[in-house]
C-alpha cells in the first residue's frame, strides 16, 4: 500500500489538515504531527512522547482535540503530536528542542504539555520557536499540571452528570486509572464533594481499600516512591485488576483505550468520567451505556486543561481560567445529557454531533476550506 492510501484513510469532511512525519538523522528523533482542522483558529494539542505512539494514535488525539476546542467555544482549532521515544530514557531536553526545531515553521499548530511532557518541556519548545502553552511561571504561564486545570473540569462534569442518574456524591466510591497529573487533583476535588477514593493505580499496579484511601497520604507515597502499590493500608493488585473493583465512579486518567470491546464487561460502575485522552474505544462506550454505565466522553469531560492553556494564550490569569472551566463545562455536560436522556441517544454520539456543527460552522467562514 502506498503511503498516501494509509495516510488518506483518516481523512473526512472535518480533516485532517495535515500528517507530518518527522525525522532527524543526527540524534534519530522520530515524531508524528497531525493539524487535524483550524476553521477556528490554530490548532492547540498536547505534545505526547511515548515509545509506542502511533499515527493512528495522534490523529484520534487530535480529532479529539477538534471537538474539545469547538465544545469549549474556544477560538482554536485540533492538533496532537506524538514523539516515539521513552522519557525515562532518553535525553528529554534533547529530544524536546530537536522537535520544536522540527515544528518551527508549522505556525498553526500551537503545542502544550500531554502524556509524557510538561511544563519544562514547553519552556524548551518556547525557547526555540516562542510558540507554547502550559508554561512555567516563571514565563509567565499558568503551568497546567501545578494547578490541575484538567482534574477541577473532571470534578465539575461530575457534579453534574451525577444528578441524571441519581447518584448521591457524598460517599460514593471512586476509583482512579492513572494517579499522575489529572488524577491526584480529581481525587483531592472529589473528596470535597464526599466522593470517597478507594482505589488507584499506575504502570506499576493497583492499590485497593474498600473503606477509602487516604489521599494526601497516597500522593505523598506515590511523589517518594514512585508508586501507589507502596502504599500500606490497602490490598495490593495488577494495575488491569482497578477494572474489576466495583464502584460508583470511575476515572481513566492514563493511556488510550484502557476499556476496549474486549474488556468493557468487566467494568462494575454506575459512572464513567473520561479523564484521559481515548481511553475507551467507541464500541466499548455504547457497550458500557447499554450495560446503564453513563459514559462521558473526553471532549467534554477532560477538556480543563486545554482552557486554561487558550486562556493563557490569549494573556488571561488563572482565576479566569478556573472560572471558564466551570462554567464551560458544566453547560456543556448538562446540554449533552438532556440531549442523551430526551432523545435516547449515545453520549459521544450526541457530543460529535454539537461539536461537528460548530466546527462545520466556523468552517464556512473561511474561503479555502
């Protein structure tokens, strides 16, 4: 197969715009960038290295970058980049500059910290090319892991989508995919809410206590340690056993499609708030709603840390940050889910639709496209 007929694939009446593949000889970067639509202006995405990312992979990102932007009303459009490489192993400086070298003269594709990166990351890209979001403070940014943007969204889609299906947060039980920079804020703002935490896990496993999890106990092991397993008061399992944990609401805070057709009958859960990028494929997801598991998709859910990164873009503070976060992503789950139960449809197929209109709409605005 040619490559153009592989490339093409993923093409459709939104995007993308473009797939570009980068590759320096000296110190053998390898990365994948996809500006998947800019109807409404340059794309904003994340900037993901892993050592298996994938074409396929980045797009999907970056379409879901597409739909967030257009969901939050945000005057950007949808992109992702992917470095092949392991963090833990490479020289992540090193790496990070040759890239932003690499994107230089992509001027609509604005990157931001993703799986992988962070806010040092966008510093060095700044440094290079002064094209960046999810700075450190010290530039001037609103560094959007410190102050967990994305973890404050999740807690607020939440509060609301509990109330369509009658579901009390004071106790109710959570368990969390992925204890890293999305899911320890998640858990801190839903223990205020009376949202008990009784299991987490990482790369490493999954620690479990049916009677809760003491969380700043838990974050102080897992930033000492490395992991949640070193926990002690609690029941230590293979991280692919969370799945298996019966509970009222579960967050998937890590890497893509955790709950695929495969494994979603395993998942014991009332409600399902997508934390992280793709966690679940889309068959999974109607599988899970059929099962009554409500299911809200990650362009609505997750979408915290790209408003504050359009909001530091365009100079605003944090204080405004958090307050477009609330109120952006309370309307959006509440318009969703009155959609969803009114008409009996899917969530994510209901969400698509929202967002394809809007970005369909701000693309007959713009002659070439």
């Amino acid at each position: 197969m040619e490559i153009t007929e592989e490339l093409f694939k993923y093409t459709d009446e939104v995007g993308p715009e473009k797939i570009i593949h980068i590759y320096e000889p000296r110190t053998r970067m390898r990365a994948i960038v996809v500006i998947d639509n800019v109807a409404a202006g340059p794309a904003i995405g994340g900037v993901r290295m892993a050592p298996d990312v994938t074409t396929s992979e980045v797009f999907r990102l970056s379409r879901a970058m597409t739909y967030k932007n257009a969901m939050a009303s945000l005057p950007h459009g949808g992109g992702k980049s992917g470095i092949i490489a392991d963090p833990k192993t490479v020289n992540k400086e090193q790496v990070i500059r040759t890239f932003a070298r690499g994107i230089k003269n992509l001027e609509e594709y604005i990157p931001g910290p993703d799986m992988g990166t962070d806010e040092a990351s966008m510093a060095y890209i700044y440094d290079e090319i002064a094209r960046s979001v999810g700075l450190p403070r010290e530039l001037g940014g609103i560094p959007l892991d410190e102050v967990g943007a994305t973890g404050y969204g999740l807690a607020e889609c939440t509060a609301v989508a509990n109330e369509y299906i009658n579901l009390d947060l004071n106790g109710a039980r959570l368990t969390i995919e992925g204890f890293g920079n999305v899911g320890k804020p998640a858990a801190r703002l839903l223990a205020e809410k009376g949202v008990n935490l009784i299991a987490a896990s990482d790369s490493k496993g999954t620690i479990y206590n049916q009677k809760g999890l003491d969380i700043e106990e838990l974050i102080r092991i897992k930033e000492a340690a490395g992991s949640v397993i070193n926990y002690k008061d609690g029941e230590v399992m293979k991280a692919t056993d969370l799945l298996m944990i019966s509970t009222d609401i579960f967050i998937p805070a890590a890497r893509p499609d955790v709950i695929t057709e495969a494994n979603s009958d395993v998942l014991d859960a009332k409600l399902v708030i997508e934390g992280a990028n793709i966690p679940i494929s889309e068959a999974a997801e109607k599988m899970l709603h059929d099962r009554g598991i409500l299911v809200i998709p990650d362009f609505v859910a997750n979408a915290g840390g790209v408003i504050t990164a359009a909001v530091e873009y365009h100079g605003g503070t944090e204080a405004a940050a958090f307050e477009r976060i609330k109120s952006t992503i309370r309307r959006n789950t509440k318009q969703i889910l009155d959609k969803v139960y009114s008409e009996k449809r899917y969530p994510r197929e209901t969400a698509i639709d929202i967002a394809k209109q809007r970005v369909q709409k701000a693309m007959r605005y713009r002659e070439w496209m």
